[in-house]
C-alpha cells in the first residue's frame, strides 16, 4: 500500500509529548505482528473498505489487480501483515 502515516506519526508526536510533559506515565508493553487472512479479493475489498473508513485512502485498485494476477488460477490465500505496538498509559494525578 502507498498511504501517507501523518495522522500516525502525529498522534505518537501527541503521545510524546504527554510523556515529557508528565502528564502519564508508561505502563506494559507489546509488539507484535499481526497477520490478516483473506480468502478472496472481495474478501480484501471489504477490509480495505473498512481501513479506508478511518483515514483516507488512495485507489488501490493498482494493488487489486495485483493480488488478481498473483493469484491467478490459485486458491492462494492473501495475507496483509503489519506491525501491532501496545502501550499502556497511566494518568499521573
């Protein structure tokens, strides 16, 4: 995918900020991959419909037909695999 993460990188700038500030404090961690299966492309329609509800998405049917050559003739299961960081903030009071 081609997506700009400035939302993202504006949100940890937020969250850095609080920390600094002492406003919380870091509690547990976890990162991890996470591994989305989709069976068909309309299977990866619906999800990249959902993801693009949360931020704005550009076309991606580049990477449609992508995914439709590469499975082409296959039962080849698609698979988006990301990144996951959890963090655990306490309020400082």
């Amino acid at each position: 995918m081609r997506e700009s993460f400035d939302e993202d990188r504006a949100a940890n700038r937020a969250v850095a900020q609080a920390l600094r500030e002492g406003l919380f404090r870091r509690g547990a961690r976890a990162e991890f991959l996470l591994d989305r299966e989709m069976e068909t492309i309309a299977d990866f329609r619906a999800w990249l419909a959902e993801f693009g509800r949360r931020r704005m998405l550009a076309d991606h049917e580049w990477l449609i037909r992508r995914l439709e050559r590469a499975r082409a003739g296959s039962e080849a299961t698609i698979v988006g695999r990301g990144p996951v960081t959890l963090q655990v903030l306490r309020k400082v009071e």
